[in-house]
C-alpha cells in the first residue's frame, strides 16, 4: 500500500505527464490535457488501493467476508489512509524542492 500511495502521487502524474508529452505537440495543448488526464488516472487507480485495503483488513481478521456492510468497511480506515496521507507530504515536499532548489526559471514572467 506504501509504494502503491507513492505511485499515486507521484508516479502517475510522471507518467502521464511523461507520456502527453510525447503526444502533444504544443505547451497548451499538453497543459490542457494534463488537467484532465492525472486527476481521471488518480481516480482510475485508486479503487485499486482501496481494494487492497480492504484485502488487508480481511487478512489481519478486521472484517469479515460474510459480512457485506458497507459503512462498517469504511468506518475501518487501516493503513491506507496513514500511506496517502505520508505519501501525499512526501510528494509536496519532492514538488518544493523541485520548484526552489531544481527548476529552471522560465524565460519570461507572466506580468
């Protein structure tokens, strides 16, 4: 669930990112598509994390398989939300450190 929160928040943007750029032609036209395409690949992911989740919390006993109460999954965090929440501050900082220590200044300013 760690690696799979990292791919989350870093990872797909990347790739995506990394991707667009090799179909696009123009900045704006890759902008653009990126405001689309990360959220929509976060969002086609995560199910995924939460399957996982819930897969932890059947292994370790939390929930059982007979039961089909929704609201009781949901009640039982597990790790995940410890995994995003880390993962998310580790790709804020990583985005910090690139803007301030790594980026380039763009050519010109906006005003």
């Amino acid at each position: 669930m760690g690696v799979g929160s990292l791919v989350l928040w870093i990872g797909l943007p990347a790739g995506v990112l990394w991707a667009l750029s090799m179909l696009t032609e123009s900045s704006t036209q890759h902008f653009l598509l990126a405001l689309i395409a990360v959220p929509a690949a976060m969002v086609l992911f995560a199910p995924a994390l939460f399957w996982l989740n819930a897969l932890y919390l059947l292994v370790i006993g939390a929930l059982r398989p007979e039961e089909d109460d929704e609201d009781r999954r949901w009640r039982l965090g597990g790790p995940l939300e410890l995994f995003l929440y880390a993962s998310m501050a580790m790709a804020l900082a990583a985005l910090l450190a690139w803007i301030f220590f790594f980026g380039e200044r763009p050519p010109y300013t906006v005003w």
